[in-house]
C-alpha cells in the first residue's frame, strides 16, 4: 500500500507522490495505461500499488512510497509493517518490478528496480540505522520499523536507479498533455543529488 512517512497529512501527501508516479509512468511511455490496485486485496498482500501496462503488452508491477520529510536523502526501506503484529514490510514482500519513491519536500521522484535493490541491500541490512515509525488508524496505533539508506549508497550500488525532478507547481501534467495532443519533452539526465548532512 502507498505509505508516505509523516504524521501530518498522510493521505494527502500519499496521494500526491501516487499522482507524480502516474505522471511519470505515463510519461515515459507515451500509450500506456495505469491500473490502480490499491483496493484489491489480491495485490495488496503483494506490496503491488499500480499496475502498468506498457504499450507492448507487458505488465509491471509498481510500488508507491511518498515522503514529506524536509532535507532528507536518505529512503526508508520498511522492513516491518507493524511490529505489533510482526508482520513484515513491503521492501520485504513486494513483488512490484520497480519501487518509485517520491520525495515532496525536495521534488525529486526516483525509480528503483526493486528486485537488485533488496538483492544488495539485505547482506547490507545491519550496517544501517533501523528506525520507528507510528500510523494511527481510529483507535488502532501501530509501528512500522525501517532501515534509513542514503540516497547515494544506493545510486552507488545500483546504477539502474533513475532521478527524476518532478515538475515545478502549475505545470501541465502528462495526462493533460496527452488530451491536449502534446508529446511530453525528454528530460534531460539529471545528476544525483548529494548527501546533506543533516540528521534523519
């Protein structure tokens, strides 16, 4: 399920990273269409959010993660959902193919392929600060647990991960464009951003 790490404005702040995620997806690949599965329990016990399928047929699953914290370059990768019930976090069970993580406050969108990801960074795991979360559902209040990961650590690692600046406030966003007829520009690559030292 779509998570964003903040106690203020939850919802909002998940829906937004879920909406620059079809943006993106969108754009990339002009004539594809975005399948929310958020709702179908079939899918939700798959860590899946979105399903994207591509012109050519091909289907891939895609997780969502927003993230309100300001300054921040570092990803939560959730390793327990709810400590409470023990059960385990997404980066553990998702079978999406790509993990597109949003940060907000600095308007970046980063696409991880999940799968090498999790492959390099689970020998990795105890070498990273493990940090708690709190989620208040009515009168339920539950803990999630996860490891804090430089950004740069992982670009590192992973060439295949991709930056994204997301789009100044106003701009026209892929779905509008396509109805307009306009072909979304390339963007041109970005380079990584760089470590604050700022703490988490």
């Amino acid at each position: 399920m779509a998570r964003s790490f903040s106690m203020r404005g939850v919802m909002g702040a998940a829906d937004r990273a879920m909406q620059y995620a079809r943006n993106w997806l969108l754009a990339t690949a002009p004539g594809s269409r975005i399948h929310d599965v958020q709702d179908d329990p079939r899918f939700q016990h798959r860590g899946v959010d979105l399903l994207w399928e591509l012109p050519t047929g091909e289907v891939r699953g895609i997780e969502v993660k927003g993230d309100r914290q300001p300054k921040r370059k570092r990803y939560f990768f959730e390793l327990v959902s709810n400590l409470e019930r023990d059960t385990p976090g997404c980066f553990l069970y998702s079978g999406a193919d790509l993990l597109v993580y949003v940060f907000l406050a600095q308007g970046e969108l980063h696409v991880l392929p999940l799968k090498a990801v999790r492959e390099w960074f689970l020998p990795r795991a105890k070498s990273y600060e493990l940090r708690h979360t709190f989620t208040q559902t009515g009168a339920i209040r539950y803990t999630t647990v996860g490891a804090v990961v430089p950004v740069k650590d992982v670009q590192e690692a992973v060439p295949e991960v991709k930056y994204i600046p997301l789009p100044r406030r106003g701009a026209r966003t892929a779905e509008e464009s396509e109805a307009a007829g306009a072909v979304p520009p390339e963007q041109p690559p970005a380079q990584p951003p760089t470590e604050d030292d700022v703490p988490y």
